[in-house]
C-alpha cells in the first residue's frame, strides 16, 4: 500500500509539474514591447528644436551619427545586461526623433525591462491597422492650384512620407513625366530607394523620392505569406497607393474600370513628391514597424506624414496622449513635421474617435454630391433603385430578360449542403439548374453568409459567368434589415437592393408573375427584368455629409473615456466613396482584384486629402510650422453644406444636425486656408505644459513618457492655444486666453464676436482690436455659466477682418455634474 502510495504520489507530482510548465509556456508566448529611454534622440540632442525656429533637421553630420551610433549602443548594451540570453529579439533601434527600441520577449523579461535603470516606458505593441475623381472639384481646388502657379506646379517642394501598405510604382498616378521636370529644391530631403520583390531600383523615378520598408515587427508577430507579404515597398494592398494619389498623385489620370472611363484623377497636390514607409502587411500590422517608419521619415526631411494607420483601440492602461504612439507623433511635429491622421471607423457612436492628441491632426470623413445611381426596370414597367458599378443588361433596358429567384433554381437532386451559401446567396454554381437560370437575371438574397463576412461578390459574378447568368440582383432579407451597399465595379451586370422594402417590391412582383405547382416548384417563370446602367455618376442633393462610419467625439484621456479639454476630430473631409490608384494584387480584398483604381470609403480616405491640403499650404506659406497649418485649415473651415445648410450627419438609421464631435471645426475650405488672416500656434513646450495641467496627472508619468520635467503648468488644459476652445467640466466661470498672430501683408482690424453655448454667457477682451503683419494679439475669454445643461454645448468664436479674413474659434462645453449629497 506504501508503494501504491508513493507511485500515486509520485504521478500526481509530475501532473502537476506539467500543469505549472504547460501554464508557463502559454504565459510566456512571446510578444512586441516598445521601450522608451532617457536620454535626447539625435534631433533634439543639447536641446535642440529644429521645428519652432524654421531650421531642418541635420541628422547625417558627423556628430549626429556618432550620437545615433552610441545611443543604438546603449540600447544592446542594456538588452544585454538586463535580459537573459536568447529570450529575446531586438527589432529597431528609435534613434532619431525618440530615444528607444522595440523588442521581441516574454512578459516575465518585459516586466524586468520596466525596473531597468535609464527604461522611461515600456509597452506592449497594440498592432497596427488600416483605416479620387470628383473631390478636386468638390473642394474648388483648381482655384487653389490658380494661386500656387497651377496645377503644373501646385505642392512642387513638398515631400509627403506616407506610412501605409507601400506604392504601386507602375501606376500612372506615380508616373514620371521627362517633360515636365520638378524645379523646386528639396534639398532638405534626404530618402534612399530600398529594392525587393516587385519593387526595382526604377521604381523611385522622381514623382517617388524614396521608398522604404518595415518589416521586423511584421516578421516577428506573424509568419508572412510570401506570395503577397512583399519584403519591399511594393503595395500588394492597394491601401497604401489609394491613399498616396489621393494627396499627391498626377493630375490627369484616367479611371478606367472594366472598360469604362469614369473620369480624370488628380492628387490634392499634384506635383507634390512622394516618399514612401511602408510598415503594414496584408498578413499582420505592428506598431513597431510604423513608429520605425515615423522616426525614419522624419530623419528624411519629410515635410508631411501621413497615418491612415494605426491603433484600432484605445490604451489600456495610459492616458491617451502618453502612448508611445501619440508621443512619436509629438516629437515628429516638434521636428517640424505636419502629422495628419485617420480619425477612426468606430463610428457614429460617441468617443470613437482614435485620434486623441493636440499635436496631431485628426481628420473625420463626409461624402461629396456625388452618387453612382443604379436602377433596375421590372416587367411591370416599376423601377427599382440601387448599388453597382456595372454596365446594364444587353439591350440597356431595351430588352427584359426572365427574372429567377436562386431558390427556384436549386438543383433538387444536388447532393451539395443546403445552406444559405449555396441555395440563396449564388455562392456556388454546382447548386443552380443551369437550364432554368442560362440569360436570366438571377435574384440572390443577403443571408447567413454575407452577415458573417463568409460569402462574396466576387463568388456571384464567378457563378454568373460559369452558368452564362445575364446579371445579378442582391436583395436584403428581412431577416438581417437593410444593409450598407458601397458602389463596387462589377465585371458582369449586376445591382445590390440594400432597402428591404425595395426588395419586397420586387419579391411581390416575382410572386405574382410566376405559377408553382402543388410542391412549391416554379412551372412557369413570368417575371421579367433588366439592370440599368450604375456607372453614371449623378451630382445632386445635400453635400457634405458626416458619414456613418466617421468616429466621433468627444475625445477622452482614458479607458473609462473620461472627456478631454480638446476638440476631436479635428477637421472634416471627402472620405466616402473616393476614387484613387489601386494594386492590381488586392490582396485584402478579392472583389477589386486586377483592378487600377478602387473606390473607396474610410477615415483612411479623408486623411491625404488634407496632407494634400496642407502642401499647397505649405508651399504658398513655407515658414509656417505644423501648428500655424493645423490652425489655418481650422478656422477657415465651413461648418453649411453647398447648400447653406447646417451640415448634417448619418447616424445608425437616421441623419441629424452635427455638431463639432462629428466634423470637428467644419469641412475643410483650402481656398480660405491659403490665407487665414490670423494663425493660433503652440509649441513642443506649450504641449508639455498642457500634459502637466491635466486633473490627476502624475508629473512622474509625463516624465516617463516624454523624457520632460513638469516645470510649468498651464492655469487650465483648456489654456492651450488652440483652435478652438473645449471644456470637459465647467463650474461658475473660466477665464481663458488665446494669442493670435497677423500672417497676412497688411495691418487689419478685427471686431470679435460670440455665439456663445446655452447656458453660457461670454465675454471677449479687446472686443475689436488692430493688428500689424507678423504682430500678435492676446484675447482673454471668460466663460460665465448662466444655466447648466446636461449635455455638451456648442457655440462658436468669430473674428471678423477689415480685408474680408473671417477667423471662427470653435466653443464646446460641459456642465461640472453637482455633487450629490
């Protein structure tokens, strides 16, 4: 029994000791940390801040590259030292515009990184992911490119570094031109052109200055797909070329999709030069790779960045604005470098919005006056409208053709699996009696498969070709409510009906033209029906629009969304169905495979419009720094539609009035932003000053994150000079001020006024004042609660010039919640 005993006792010890091992090794999978050091990076090495006195940057001198050399030093010699051997991989050295590195490690050794002495931050990598025709015209830019010498000439001198999927260096959007030589300087550049898989030494042809890849984060989190997870700048996305030709393609370009031409492209700055950073992968997307590519693109001499990538979700476990994400960014402004970004897909629900911080802009979405109507004619003379980009039926309505519902079509004896995919959803054509469906229009119905992302558009043309369908209808189910149709090009005729009242029209007619027998089986098909052409567009109705997926507002500073004294989003502009350059590849997307062009909508679409935008800024006005641009486009922006309307926004079923958290100062007006009369500006210092004032900072936390002493604070985190002015808890009364500096030729005089928000009263001191060219103007805003709402309130600042400048300062506020006894 003893023995018995001791084996007993022996096995359930060697149980356990599996147990405690097998919990080891799934507790200690690998993952990317990113670390934050003490010490200066090379750019802001003794004190050094290029991007508030107009210097660039000079990384490539001697001392530079020595400073680079010992701090990537340091970084290996305290890996060494601090990490056991072999339990960890260092992916990048931050060298530049942070002083850091990411590292491939385990939580455990992770955890003794934190207690190293010189490790500020350490933090875990949250990946990285993604978030045309007509808007030229929409946003009167050839007005614009008028003043900028025209379009020949518009953004010529500005670099734009675009951190995205890479380029697709053969498409005409990128082209060079031998007749049409770039003139302008950009010595201030300094780019390299990295080769790979379909990616050649002549692809940096100009137009493209320089294109790099990151892939270290990217290898470390995941095994790549080789056949489209390219180690080069090579776009198999097309993500990263969509957005590049949005802000800087060639003027000119000619969309053609499946034989038809839908009109000419242009970038918003067209002779703009691109730089390229590639650092997401069909495959798997690290921030490791994007803040690498941050730092080098800033080291280039890039004067724009543009970030339609990112985090999909908040910090856990930090404030907003002290992730190592948003400090990168803060120390690439602070380098002289406009930072643009993608505001978030989140939407419209509130606090969705994915950009937090004042350093950086953040950019929401709207749709233009354009819509690609579909149609589709029923045998009883009713039509029906809908989405798709395809040519009409043979005949263009001239000719109707038999009218099939997929179920009625479904082989009886088929011995495939009858589920939605294959009885009404035309997944697949082995499923469908050939003889009933050959020249019909097949009806197919939103299902199981579509609602769970499994079933495709792609797969219904396949079946539509194999069994020689004349065309295609989706119709919603009302099972699963009206669904979202985006304007898709369609190799074959075809229409999505996203209205489940529109599709019961045509269930209704199908229902009465057809006979069935005793069984339920059509014996006789008499419905008839012909596809409109969708590919013409229409230009009608109200414009712009916030979109439904745009995230929203307020913004926050932590997890439990706590709200911010800073208005987000910053500004609005054409993001909804945007046509722009493609990657024949597609690797994310098999609908828009072999395609040039795709026609898009997202935050990732509105963001290089305005890096676009802020070129041709920058060109016309090149001493400004990134805050004066960011205020331009601000305060010019419009907050009425083409109409004169209040802009209004798509909520889940509805539209209703927006309101500043929905399109931030207004839709963008490069007109007016060229020449704003007055800029409000802030600087690297004012930025550490506001981080410092916000309620229950931790001076030790800004110190970790930004490497910066809180040795002022500002009175108020509202006291930033922004903008625009947002207040999170207003109790009694607030005096704030903002400074505003004179960037036009000639003296003018303002006279200010207020449309303050309910419940408040607001005074303005000077309430007119006179103002020389470069000179500067202190206004002193005080905030007076006279009723106290429940929810945030909104008005709006207006300074109004004696030469025609009109500067609007955006006012948001939120009653302090009395405390309960």
């Amino acid at each position: 029994m003893g023995r018995g005993f001791d084996m007993m006792a022996s096995l359930q010890f060697m149980l356990l000791l599996f147990y405690v091992n097998f919990a080891a090794c799934i507790a200690e999978e690998r993952a990317i940390y990113l670390v934050l050091m003490e010490g200066d990076p090379v750019a802001f090495h003794r004190g050094s801040s290029p991007g508030e006195n107009g210097r660039r940057l000079e990384l490539n001198s001697e001392v530079s590259e020595a400073h680079a050399k010992h701090l990537v030093d340091s970084h290996d010699q305290l890996l060494q030292k601090t990490l056991e051997s072999g339990s960890y991989n260092k992916l990048y050295s931050f060298k530049h515009i942070v002083n850091g590195f990411a590292v491939h490690t385990t939580p455990s050794q992770a955890r003794r990184l934190k207690d190293a002495s010189g490790v500020r931050l350490v933090e875990r990598d949250r990946g990285a992911k993604l978030m045309t025709t007509y808007t030229p015209q929409f946003l009167d830019l050839p007005e614009v490119w008028t003043q900028e010498g025209g379009e020949k000439s518009a953004g010529e001198g500005i670099v734009i570094g675009f951190v995205d999927t890479g380029i697709n260096p053969c498409h005409p959007s990128f082209a060079y031109d031998p007749m049409k030589l770039f003139t302008s300087n950009i010595s201030h550049f300094s780019g390299a052109c990295e080769t790979g898989p379909q990616f050649p030494a002549c692809s940096c042809n100009g137009k493209i200055v320089s294109a790099r890849f990151f892939s270290a984060g990217a290898q470390a989190a995941a095994t790549l797909n080789t056949s489209v997870d390219f180690l080069s700048p090579f776009d198999a996305v097309g993500h990263g070329s969509h957005v590049a030709s949005t802000a800087a393609g060639n003027t000119g370009v000619s969309v053609l999709v499946n034989g038809f031409l839908y009109g000419r492209a242009s970038g918003m700055a067209p002779r703009a030069q691109i730089a390229v950073y590639k650092a997401v992968y069909p495959t798997v997307g690290t921030l490791a790779d994007v803040v690498s590519a941050i730092d080098q693109a800033t080291k280039d001499g890039v004067d724009i960045i543009t970030l339609s990538v990112g985090p999909d979700e908040p910090p856990e476990d930090k404030f907003t604005f002290l992730n190592v994400f948003d400090i990168v960014m803060l120390s690439a402004q602070r380098a002289g470098v406009f930072v643009v970004q993608a505001a978030g897909n989140h939407g419209p629900g509130p606090s969705t919005v994915l950009s937090y911080s004042p350093w950086a802009v953040g950019v929401a979405a709207s749709g233009t006056d354009r819509t690609y109507p579909g149609s589709l004619l029923l045998g009883n003379g009713q039509k029906v409208g809908g989405v798709g980009l395809s040519g009409p039926t043979l005949g263009d309505g001239l000719f109707l053709y038999k009218l099939v519902l997929a179920k009625d079509a479904i082989k009886i004896n088929g011995t495939f699996p009858r589920t939605p995919q294959y009885i009404e959803e035309c997944q697949f054509p082995e499923a469908l009696d050939r003889n009933v469906v050959l020249g019909s229009v097949i009806i197919c119905t939103f299902s199981d498969g579509f609602y769970n992302g499994i079933s495709t558009l792609t797969a219904i043309m396949d079946t539509a070709r194999t069994l020689g369908i004349m065309g295609f209808i989706l119709v919603a189910n009302p099972t699963y409510g009206d669904f979202i149709a985006e304007p898709i090009p369609f190799a074959v005729p075809g229409i999505m009906i996203p209205s489940v009242a529109d599709a019961k029209v045509i269930s209704q007619y199908y229902e009465q033209q057809i006979e069935r027998d005793g069984r339920g089986f059509v014996t006789k098909f008499g419905a008839r029906a012909a596809i409109g052409d969708g590919r013409v567009s229409s230009f009608k109705g109200q414009a712009p629009i916030v979109s439904r997926f745009s995230a929203r507002g307020p913004d926050f500073i932590d997890k439990d969304k706590n709200p911010a004294d800073i208005l987000k989003p910053d500004i609005l502009a054409p993001g909804h169905q945007v046509w722009a350059a493609w990657s024949p590849i597609s690797a994310l997307e098999p609908t828009l495979e072999g395609y040039d062009f795709a026609l898009l909508s997202g935050t990732s679409m509105a963001t290089p419009h305005i890096a676009g935008i802020a070129a041709l800024i920058k060109q016309y006005n090149p001493l400004w720094t990134p805050s004066m641009i960011a205020s331009a486009i601000s305060t010019t922006a419009n907050k009425y539609d083409i109409n004169g309307e209040h802009i209004m926004a798509e909520g889940s079923d509805n539209l209703y009035p927006s309101t500043p958290f929905d399109f931030g100062a207004g839709h963008v007006n490069p007109t007016r932003a060229l020449d704003p009369g007055l800029v409000l500006s802030s600087g690297y210092d004012d930025y550490i000053s506001f981080l410092c004032s916000l309620p229950n900072m931790d001076p030790a936390l800004v110190k970790n994150s930004t490497g910066e002493l809180c040795n002022h604070s500002l009175s108020h985190p509202a006291d930033l000079n922004l903008p625009s002015v947002t207040i999170s808890s207003l109790a009694g009364a607030q005096l704030l001020r903002r400074t505003v500096k004179n960037v036009g030729l000639k003296p003018e005089t303002y006279l200010c006024s207020v449309m303050p928000p309910n419940g408040t009263l607001v005074n303005l001191n000077p309430p007119w004042f006179t103002i020389a060219p470069q000179g500067t103007q202190d206004l002193d805003i005080q905030i007076n609660v006279t009723k106290a709402m429940n929810n945030w309130s909104f008005g709006e600042i207006v300074l109004t010039g004696s030469l025609n400048h009109i500067v609007r300062i955006t006012l948001s506020v939120l009653f302090q919640c009395p405390h309960k006894n």
